[in-house]
C-alpha cells in the first residue's frame, strides 16, 4: 500500500518558475504597449487569454501556470510583504 502524497504549493513554486513566466509575460505586454498590470488583471478576472500578447510566445507562456496559482502566489506575496 503507497502512503497519500501531500501536495505542498510552496514546494511546487520553490523553483521560480511562475515569477519568472509572469516577469516574461510582463516585458512582451510592455514592449508592445499595453499596461501589462490591466491586461494581467484582465486576464486573471475572466481568463480569456487573448488578454495577453501573443507576442514573443507570452500567451503560450502564461497559460502554462492556473490562474488560481497565480491569484495565490501575488496574495501571499503582498500579506507577506505588508505585515508589521
């Protein structure tokens, strides 16, 4: 009998990888003109992809991590950052 594995978020993000996908996608949406926090936002509210910027493959890139991680991530992120 194998034991239940325990699913840890912050094991799964420990390498990087959304921060460095989301930077990325940030640089193509402002190379191209847009405000990429208003088409993040846009993005991560209705999930419609064509928010992002087809350019430099950042649509291919950012529907690479669930919405929901990101939601997580950038939440934690500032709690974690504003505590006093």
């Amino acid at each position: 009998m194998k034991n239940t594995m325990k699913f840890s978020l912050e094991d799964y993000l420990e390498n990087g990888e959304h921060k460095d996908i989301l930077l990325y996608v940030y640089n193509a949406l402002e190379e191209k003109g847009y405000n990429p926090v208003n088409q993040l936002i846009g993005y991560l509210i209705s999930g419609d992809p064509t928010y992002i910027t087809t350019h430099n493959e950042a649509r291919t890139m950012i529907k690479k991590i669930e919405r929901d991680d990101i939601l997580e991530v950038l939440i934690n992120y500032y709690i974690e950052s504003n505590k006093k």
